[in-house]
C-alpha cells in the first residue's frame, strides 16, 4: 500500500469516526443538558466536512504530472490544510459566542450520566489522534497531520467539558454555568491549535526550509554512490507528501561528460530507491579532484 492510499483510509477512518461521535454527543448533549457537550458535537460535525476536504485534496494530489503540473499536484495539500483550519477557527468562534450567551442566562446542572459519555469519548479520541498522527508521519502529510490534530483538540475540549460537568454536577446550585466556561475555554485551545496547523502549511507553500535533518540523509547516501566524491548545495522542499531534491554532487574534474551523466543518474536512483518518500530529484555534477 502506498503513502496515498494509506492517508486516504486513515481519512475514512476520521470520516466515520467524527460521524458517529457528533451524533452521540449532539443526543448526549440535549438530553443530558450539557451546552459543553453540543458544543464538542459542533466541533466534531465541522470535523467531518474537514476531513472530507482532506480525502478531496488526496484524490486530487494523487493524480499524475501533467504538462502544466510537472512537479505533480501536490500543492493542493497545504491549501486544503488552509480550508481545514478554517473550518476548525469558525467552529471556535461559533462555539466561544454560544458559551459566552449561555454564561449569561440561568439554566440547569447538566445531568451526572454525561460525564460516562464523555469518558468514552476522550479515549476514543486519544485513540483516534495517536493512529492518524502516526500515519501523517508514515505519508509525511501535512493535511493529514491537521486532521490528527483535530482528533487532539476533540479530545481535549472533550477533558475540558468534563471539567466543567463535573463541577457543575458535584457543586450544584450556582455552579450551573461551568460547562459553558469549559467551552469557552475550549474554544481558545481550538484557536490556538489552529495556527499551530496553520503555521507548517504557511511555510510550505512558501517553500521555507524545515529539512536539515533530511538533507544530512541524502549528503550521507550520495556518498554511498561509486564516482561522487563530495556534496555542495544541497535544497530540499515539499509538495504534497514528496519531497523535491536539488543536490550538487562533486565528482572527478578529469572524467567524460558521459561518465559524469551516469553517475548523476546512478546517484538519482539511488536516492529514491533509498528514501522513496523523494520527488524530483535533480543533480548537478560539480568538477573535483580524486
């Protein structure tokens, strides 16, 4: 299975899951009296339309390069990270002027049994978080790595609204609004998770440099490859879940071009063969001495 199809099912995967969960709190939430908990069913609906944009920019990535897309389509995965957090910033909004309104206006304790509800559902999302986020690591998607932290920040504010049942349920009377503050609260962590989603993508469109760990990989294996010599210039930046490669290899001043050619190829193979997770990978052949 390659990287593709491994981030489109683990976003099917969050598809499903969010689906079920929003429902369960959404019913939770109304019957058992508990604004903090519709609010988490309002995080988790944006959540499913989210990740439905994530399995959109997966199929669209995943078409081959073309004449006006020589790189491949890879791109469309930081701009649909974009329209992830945007999602993510209008259900904190939504959820952060809802609480402040129920702040305001006296209501009852929310019923005791919500707490198990939302026991099971801060396990599941841990879960949930901690299979996504290894798979975003395993494809080296930054769109699904946002869909990860969706699942992070679902179970936090889900920790946060337990807080706030809790203490609305076990101090009674005067205490009734504190679910209400625990989604207000939960609505800033939202935020917050958001630019630290946002920020990578930003830097990815923009073709910052993030990789010095990968490039001490690829100086390392280009020295396993007969006829290089040394390595110079070395950039590296992402699109999509690949990485494109432009490498100056030094090789001996004194050979043919031919023999130059085909030690830039052997190099080129080489590289991909070892780390597949590269792109494009051009090589410049620099004259030394042996």
């Amino acid at each position: 299975m390659n990287n593709e199809q491994i981030a489109i099912k683990a976003t099917y995967f969050s598809i499903f899951s969010n689906t079920c969960l929003a429902l369960l709190k959404g019913l939770a939430g109304f019957f058992g009296n508990s604004y903090a908990l519709i609010a988490d069913a309002i995080e988790s609906t944006t959540d499913i339309f989210a990740s439905l944009l994530v399995l959109l920019g997966f199929k669209y990535a995943n078409r081959p390069a073309d004449e006006n897309h020589p790189y491949g389509h890879g791109k469309i995965e930081p701009l649909i990270t974009f329209l992830v957090v945007a999602f993510l910033v209008t259900s904190a909004t939504l959820i952060a002027y809802e609480s402040i309104i129920n702040i305001r206006i006296p209501h009852k304790s929310p019923d005791s049994w919500t707490l198990y509800v939302l026991g099971g559902i801060i396990l599941w999302k841990e879960f949930s978080y901690r299979l996504v986020n290894k798979k975003s690591k395993e494809t080296h998607s930054s769109s699904l790595k946002a869909d990860a932290w969706h699942h992070r920040s679902d179970a936090i504010t889900s920790v946060l609204a337990f807080i706030g049942i809790s203490i609305a349920v076990y101090f009674g009377k005067g205490y009734e609004s504190a679910d209400d503050w625990a989604a207000l609260f939960a609505s800033g962590f939202i935020l917050y998770n958001s630019y630290l989603i946002f920020r990578p993508a930003l830097g990815e469109i923009m073709d910052e440099h993030f990789y010095d760990d990968l490039i001490l990989v690829i100086r390392k294996e280009a020295l396993n490859v007969h006829g290089v010599l040394d390595t110079e210039k070395c950039f590296v930046r992402k699109s999509g879940m690949k990485y494109h490669v432009d490498l100056h290899a030094v090789v001996d001043g004194g050979i043919t071009v031919k023999q130059g050619h085909d030690i830039a190829h052997r190099l080129k193979d080489h590289l991909r063969e070892k780390m597949p997770h590269l792109g494009h990978v051009l090589i410049h052949i620099e004259p030394g001495h042996n």
